[in-house]
C-alpha cells in the first residue's frame, strides 16, 4: 500500500534520481540543460541538492520501504506577488534574457513567473512516479495528499506548470485551468495552471 510521507534529507539522493529519470525528456527542463547527454545528471544533481536543503518542501510516496514517486513544492511567500507592474518589468526582462546566449532556461522561468497569480499561492514544482510505478496513481496520490494540506491552509491559491498533454490532464482533473502557455522545443509550449478556492 502506498502511502505519503515528508521527504527527509536522507531521501535526497532517492528522490533526485527518481526525478531526474522522469524529466530526462522534460520540454521545459531541456530549455536550461540543452544537451540530452548531460541532462540527466544536471537534473539529478540540482534535485538532490534541493531536497538536501528543503527536504521539508518535498513530500514522497512509499510503497513499503521503497520510495515510488515525490512531489516537490513552494510554500506561499509571506509578502505578496509582484504588482502588476512589476508583471510588466518582468516581460521586458524576459525578452532582453532571452536573446542572450545559453539564457534559454531563464527567459522560460521568467515566462512561466508572468502566469503565476499575483497573490500568495502554493507553487507545485516536480510530480513524477519512478519507472516501475508509472500509470498506478502515484501523481494522483502525491496531489491528492498535497491539495488536502493546501485546502487545510490559510491559503488555498495553488499553481503549477504543466509540461505535456498528460499532466495537464492530470492537473485538471484536480481543478486546475490554464493561465497561460509558454513555448519550450520547436512547436511545443507548456501550460501554467492555477487552481483557485472553490
């Protein structure tokens, strides 16, 4: 039986590589590690370095022993989200980054920031399930566990960015709709959702 856990630093190593096999084709993630040679151990180091730090903002399903997928978050700042004209300054930022040399990942960061809703809100950042726990509904559980302790919050304003077909599906089974959408590779573009209080 699979159950939801808080990840701790002693996952790191687990959940970063876990994450790094599910986003090895990433469209977004491909935008700031372009080569697919090198890709999967940038990821893999950048996951492990997170949960090492913030074990705290990643929560983990385990199937006995064995951890099967991990999600990791953003807790609501306690200051608000940029104004909206500070909304501006980032579009103009944005395009000035994106014409620089190897800036690809952060115009796309700062593309995906511009959808982000100006109030607090969770930000949901990686779901994935290992290889072996794929199409079981460990995503589904991941977000169900997630989504109750945000409904439980004082802020129930949540995000995320959704990379492909199938987990903007997911996603909008769970409530979320399109904000906005920002190109990644050639002819693809990923989808910012929010999910608004009920």
């Amino acid at each position: 039986m699979v159950t939801i856990r808080p990840a701790t630093s002693a996952d790191a190593q687990t959940v970063a590589k876990l994450l790094s096999e599910a986003f090895r084709d990433d469209p977004a993630w491909a935008m700031s590690y372009s080569d697919p040679a090198t890709r999967p151990g940038k990821l893999e180091a950048h996951y492990r370095h997170r949960v090492r730090r913030h074990p705290e903002l990643a929560d983990v399903a385990v199937d006995g022993d064995q951890i099967v997928g991990a999600l990791l978050w953003e807790a609501p700042r306690a200051d608000s989200r940029p104004t909206a004209l500070l909304r501006s300054v980032w579009r103009v930022v944005q395009r000035i980054v994106s014409r620089l040399p190897g800036a690809r990942g952060l115009a796309h960061t700062l593309a995906v920031e511009v959808y982000r809703p100006l109030e607090p809100h969770w930000y949901l950042h990686d779901i994935a399930a290992g290889p072996q726990a794929r199409g079981k509904g460990i995503g589904s559980a991941l977000l169900t566990h997630r989504l109750g302790e945000i409904d439980a919050s004082a802020t129930t304003l949540a995000a995320l960015e959704a990379t492909s077909p199938g987990s903007r599906r997911l996603y909008e089974r769970f409530g979320f709709e399109a904000a906005g959408r920002v190109p990644t590779l050639p002819g693809q573009a990923s989808t910012v959702m929010v999910r608004r209080p009920a």
